[in-house]
C-alpha cells in the first residue's frame, strides 16, 4: 500500500470518529471537540495533496492560514459556548429547542 | 484577488478598526462614520457603472470579468446602508455596543467583497471564514436567548462544511496543480476526463449548499434569522447568505460549464436540491405562525430558484440566477427591515397577535405589498421578470417537469404571502395593534428606497436586460 492511499485511510478515520463523537454525544463542549477532529482531518488532506504533488510549500503556506483562521473560528465558536451556557444555565444540545415551527 | 476593486474591500475594513477608537466617547459617531462609508462606496459604484457616458457605449471601458463583481458588490454596498441607516435610528440608547456592532458589519462588508472579487478557491475560502465569524457575532449582537441559539445552531452547520470545503480544496490541487478559477474553467473545456475534478468540485458545492441553506441542510435557517437581533435579520437575509452560499454555487456552475453536460451528473443534483428548497420552503411556509420566520423559509424557497437555475447553467439561466440574486437582496431587505419596525412598534412579531397594522402603519403596509408581490412573481415588478427568465431558461432547455413546479410554486409564494398580509396589515385591528404607531420617516427610509429600486427595476427592465445579459456572457465564456 503506497504512502498515499495509507495518507487518505488514516483521514477517513479520523474525519468518522469526528462525525461519531458529534452524533454520540450531547454536551455542546463534545460536539465541538468533536467538529475539531474532523476540521483537522480536513487539514491533513492538504499536506498530504501537497506531498503527492511536489508542492510541499504551497501546502504549508495554505495550511498555516487556515490554522490562523481555524483558530479564530474556534474561538467565536467558544465565546458562543460560553454564552450559551451563561443563559441556559446547562450544555446540552438537545435542550436548544427554544425556536421552532 | 481583482486589483481594479480592492479599495471596496480596504475601505471598509479601514473604518471598521478605526470605529472602536474614534467613537470610544461619542457613540453616534459610530452611525456616522458607518453610513458614510458605504454611502461613498454606493456612490462611486453607481458613478462607475451608471454614468451615461459608460452605458452609452455598453459598458466597453470596464474590464471583462469586472461586471459580475461590480453588481455583486454594488447589491452588497446598497443592503448594508439600508441596513446600517435602519440601524441608526433602530437602537436604543446603549444597548447594544455600537461600536462593536458597526465595526462588524463593516467587516463583514468587507469580507463579502473579498468573496465576489476573488479569483482563487483558497481565497474564496479565508473570505467565507471571515464573514462566518463576523455573522455569528452579529447573530447574538442583543444576547438573546434566541440569538444565541440561532448563533449555536449556525455554527455547528458551517463548521463541517468548511472541512467539506477544505477536503475538496485539497482534492482539487490534487487533479489541478493550482486553485485558480481560470485552470478549472480551461480543464473542464479540455478532453481530459473531468471525474476527479467534478468529485472535488462535488465536495465543495456540498460546503456551499450547507451554507446557503439549501433544503436537506437547512435547518439552522430560520432558526437564526427568526433568533437574530432585528436589523441583522435584515442583513443576514438579504445579502451575507447569499453572497458566503449562493454565489459560490453561481460561480461554480459556471466555471464547470454546466451547459455543455460534461458534468451532467453534479447539474442533476444541485437541480434537484434547488426545487426541493423551491418546494419545502414554501410549502413549511405556509404554516407560520411568526413573521420572521415565515419570511425565512420563503427565503429559503427563494434561494432554491437562484440553486435551480445555476444547476441547469445555460447562459438564459445564469442571467436569471444573477438577477434573483439581486433582487432577492432588495425584497428580502423590505420584508425583513418592516418585520424590525413592526417588532419595534407592536412589540412582538407573532401574526396570531397581529392585526390591521394597515390603518396606523401605511407605509409599512405599502412597502411590504410591493415587496411580496416581487417575491411572488408579480408582472410588472422585477421579481417577475427574474422568475421569468429562470421558468424561459427550464422550458427551453426541455426540463418542462422542472418548470412547471416552478411556476406552481411561485403560486404557493403568493398564496403564503397574502396569508401573512391578511394576519399582519390587513383585517381587523388586534389589542397590540392598538398602541402600534407608525415607525419615523428615518426608519421608513430604506424599505421605501428598495422599493423603489424594485419597482424601477421592473419598469425599467429591458434597459437593465442588456446590463444583466452581459454580466451572464461575460462569466460564461
């Protein structure tokens, strides 16, 4: 088995244990643990593009920006947590149920 | 990145840091600074693109790909002053920051023009991100329970699609060797077998139809414009979607030549996707009780008409694709901008409590009439002949199935909207109705601006066809 395909398995991998740690859980705090291992197997496609390629620099210099923005992301991301759990007073997903119709 | 429009970019950007340390003090300089900035933007766009000297002989001094951009961002510029004006006169003393809030929505300004000027996928990408982030902090902009939700929802739905969009990014420098839209454009006009390119192609319009909100994924749609802070709601609606969703689907159906069948199988699917929304959304629209939250599913439905005719991709569908686009932003706008002001006048946006706004809110009542009986397909306003152009384009490319429903459904629309019509404006006068006196003529401002735009749009639009039907050759070719 080449470098790549063995690249790629281990990405599916980790972008289905992402998925499965978003459905299986309920805390809010897990389903974004869960969003960042798939965003980070997301990341790794891109090295692994750039090593099949030749084009190892170009990879890098992407990558590092969408770690900046990764960052960034997250961070709003956790802010919203925060405040979420400041007015519902708990971290369950399933008791976001206020707006629906 | 287009150099020619890179100040629309900078300039706002350029106010949105300077806002929190000029208007640190002063709150109201915040409203000012914001409005004129865009102001100037809208008016050095119109003077670039509308001056008669430039229309006389048919735009041929304005760069080739500069026209789709120049609309885009001229669409972008003129929502977010209506929104931003509205917003002025909106809030409350203190509540919420303004400076936060404008600096904002200039940001996000500033990053959908990023969106519509790029010309690489990777850029395209960082763009998206940035009006993501600005879009959550805008949605709790009040920090209300709602808000937060629809903030909490959204996020959780864009976040995997920006992974989808990444994975596809990487399968595309894969096949491609770069991310210009130009290689991909030359690739797919070439013999070479396009599979991998559409695949990656395939796992980036998925990204893009999650953000847009599209049927299957849109589920945190209405939750986030019915939670959103008022004049957000506004802004969301018209023009961020949109422009971070729907235009990426518009620009990639293009750049894959949809119309010349080579990726027939993707054209399919997004065709399908954009009359199922058609259908679920107005349909899930009919039974709402909430003003905002009706007007998000019949944006939702609406945004399937833009999907529908960018799937089939011709160059009859990409002008009407491209029309929807714009006058959706200024429909949308109204009806969003008149549930604010009854919000604030009423006190509460639930129809079951509303009623006979008609006799103390006219002009409220009046600039949603023209609004809906746009969005509805209305003869001699623009929306009608957008809807006219995409049912033409289906028709002539022999999908009369596709059409038809179309066509119905625009029926449905009109059926929803005199439904809420009748709850809202019309009838008798409800107990909240009473007390609801007309909103300032500051506040009317905008919705009665883009009303305007919409009626003259209609009435003006063979003038506006030809300025439309080269934006549509000019991306095609």
């Amino acid at each position: 088995m080449s470098i790549f395909a063995m690249d790629w398995y281990l990405i599916a991998l980790l972008m289905f244990i992402g998925f499965y740690c978003m459905l299986a859980s309920r805390s809010i705090v897990r389903q974004l643990i869960g969003l960042e291992i798939v965003s980070k197997a997301a990341m790794l496609t891109v090295i692994s593009a750039g090593a099949l390629t030749a084009n190892l620099v170009m990879a890098q210099a992407l990558l590092i920006t969408m770690i900046v923005i990764e960052v960034v992301v997250v961070a709003a991301g956790l802010a919203l947590l925060v405040k979420a759990f400041r007015v519902n007073g708990n971290a369950d997903i399933w008791k976001l149920d206020g707006l629906k119709g | 990145m287009d150099k020619g429009l890179l100040a629309y970019l900078l300039i706002p950007l350029l106010s949105a840091v300077i806002i929190p340390f000029a208007a640190r003090n002063r709150p109201r300089l915040a409203d000012i600074l914001a409005n004129v900035t865009l102001l100037a933007g809208l008016v050095n766009i119109a003077w670039m693109v509308l001056r008669p000297s430039v229309v006389a002989d048919g735009f041929a001094d304005i760069p080739g790909d500069m026209l789709f951009p120049l609309l885009l961002v001229g669409a972008i510029y003129l929502v977010a002053l209506c929104v931003t004006f509205f917003s002025a006169w909106f809030m409350e003393e203190g509540q919420p920051n303004r400076a936060a809030y404008y600096s904002l929505i200039l940001a996000s300004v500033s990053a959908m023009t990023g969106v519509v000027t790029t010309t690489d996928f990777f850029t395209l990408y960082v763009f998206i991100e940035v009006l993501a982030v600005t879009s959550f902090a805008l949605i709790t902009t009040d920090d209300s329970r709602g808000g937060i939700e629809g903030a909490l929802k959204y996020f959780f739905l864009t976040f995997p699609a920006s992974a989808l969009i990444i994975a596809g990014i990487s399968i595309l420098l894969i096949v491609l060797g770069d991310l210009q839209f130009e290689t991909l454009r030359i690739f797919m006009a070439s013999d070479v077998p396009p599979g991998p390119a559409v695949f990656a192609a395939a796992l980036i319009m998925l990204g893009f139809l999650i953000k847009a909100g599209v049927v299957p994924f849109h589920a945190w749609t209405p939750d986030a414009y019915q939670g959103a802070y008022a004049p957000v709601s506004a802004h969301l609606a018209g023009i961020v979607t949109k422009i971070s969703g729907v235009y990426a689907i518009v620009k990639l159906g293009t750049l894959l030549r949809f119309f010349d069948g080579r990726a027939s199988a993707l054209s399919e699917m997004v065709m399908f996707l954009g009359l199922l929304s058609i259908a679920v959304g107005a349909l899930a629209a009919l039974r709402q009780k909430d003003f905002k939250r009706m007007l998000a599913f019949s944006s939702i439905s609406q945004v399937g008409y833009i999907v529908l005719a960018a799937g089939l991709g011709t160059p009859l569908a990409v002008i009407g694709a491209v029309f929807h686009l714009f006058n959706h932003a200024t429909f949308k706008t109204v009806l969003f901008l008149n549930s604010a002001s009854v919000e604030k006048s009423a006190g509460t946006t639930d129809m079951e409590k509303l009623g006979g706004l008609e006799h103390s809110m006219p002009w409220t009542s009046w600039t949603s009439v023209i609004a809906l009986l746009s969005t509805a397909g209305v003869p001699p306003l623009s929306g009608f002949w957008s809807k006219l152009l995409i049912i033409l384009a289906l028709w002539e490319a022999g999908l009369r199935g596709y059409a038809g429903l179309a066509l119905l459904f625009s029926i449905v629309t009109l059926a929803y909207f005199m439904v809420m019509q009748r709850k809202i404006f019309f009838g008798r006068k409800s107990q909240a109705a009473e007390s609801a006196p007309e909103v300032s003529a500051p506040l009317l401002a905008p919705a009665v601006l883009m009303s305007a735009v919409i009626v003259a749009l209609g009435l003006l639009f063979p003038y506006f066809y030809t300025y439309v039907k080269m934006v549509a050759e000019r991306i095609i070719l």
